[in-house]
C-alpha cells in the first residue's frame, strides 16, 4: 500500500518517519519530497508499506497524530494522474 503523508515538519527524516510508520509493520520505502533547487523538504511525502491491512492500522491511527510538532495528515496515495 502507497500511502500519503503531509503537513511533516521540515526538521524531519526520513529515518523518524520510518521509525513512526513501523509501528504497525512493515515498511518497505519512505520519501520526503524535496525541493529540486534547494534540497529542502516540501513537507510532505510517501510511505509503501507492503501489508494493506497494516497500511490501513497506520492511516487510522496517524492521521492528526502530534509529529515533530505538526499534526500529520495521512491518506492512501491516488495514483497519479499524469
């Protein structure tokens, strides 16, 4: 399952949104989206996380969750349209 995640604080890894996710299962991937001319965080990225079921536990629990100071907004990802 892709799922969406924005509204991160700039301050935050991709290591500490790892550590978030895995707590309920597998996480295969994490990207923080940067900006392409000055390598800062855009404040939003993506989580693939192999299990949906998992996937589906960690939308519901994360979703306006308390993180580094913001509250995330966590969704499953629409495929992109382009």
């Amino acid at each position: 399952m892709n799922i969406y995640v924005a509204n991160i604080s700039f301050r935050a890894s991709e290591g500490q949104l790892k550590d978030l996710f895995q707590q309920f299962g597998e996480v295969s991937s994490v990207k923080i989206v940067t900006d392409r001319d000055t390598g800062r965080s855009r404040g939003f990225g993506f989580i693939e996380m192999p299990n949906d079921s998992e996937g589906k536990q960690a939308i519901a629990q994360l979703n306006g969750v308390d993180f580094s100071e913001r509250n995330l907004v966590v969704n499953e990802a629409r495929p992109s349209t382009k």
